[in-house]
C-alpha cells in the first residue's frame, strides 16, 4: 500500500514538472510567433504591401535579392548584368509597394 503511494506521487510530481516545462515552451514560442507576426505586419504596413500575404513577402524578398545582386554585379564591374538585376528588382518592388 505504501509502495504505491509513493509511485503515484512520483508520477504526479513527474507529471506536474513535464507540465511545467510543456506550458513555459508553449509560451516562449508563442511569444516569438507573435513577435514575429508583429515584425511582418509593421514592415508590409509600413511598405504600404498587403501584408496577410506570404507571396508579396517571398517576393519582397526576391527583389531585395535582385537589388544585391545588382550592387555585387557593380562590384564586379559588370555593368550589364548590374543594370539588369537592378531594373528587375525595382520593377518588382515597385510593383509590391503601393
């Protein structure tokens, strides 16, 4: 009788702290979910995008690509390929910014 008393508070005890540990992760990644929701919507806000969509994100994102590739391009000193990637990468983004 004594045994098993002791093995069910164990298993409370063992419980409560797996518990314990569950819920403080579950907070912590809510708290960067929601940290990083604020970031997205206060750029595509700010950018004047919409801002509930991952396409106009990943594009963004593109034409932030093609504008470094233009700046590397220069660097290299070539010229063609660098006034390419930058007018293809203001074309994109000014056809995301409103």
């Amino acid at each position: 009788m004594g045994v098993e008393g002791f093995f069910g508070r164990l298993g409370e005890v063992l419980g409560s702290a797996i518990r314990f540990v569950v819920d403080a992760l579950e907070g912590f990644f809510g708290l960067l979910a929601l940290a990083g929701h604020n970031f997205l919507e206060g750029l595509s806000r700010a950018l004047g995008m919409d801002d509930q969509s991952l396409l106009s994100l990943g594009a963004l994102l593109v034409g932030l690509l093609l504008l470094l590739s233009a700046l590397r391009a220069f660097f290299r000193r070539a010229f063609i390929s660098g006034a390419f990637n930058l007018l293809l990468g203001l074309w994109l983004l000014s056809w995301l910014i409103h």
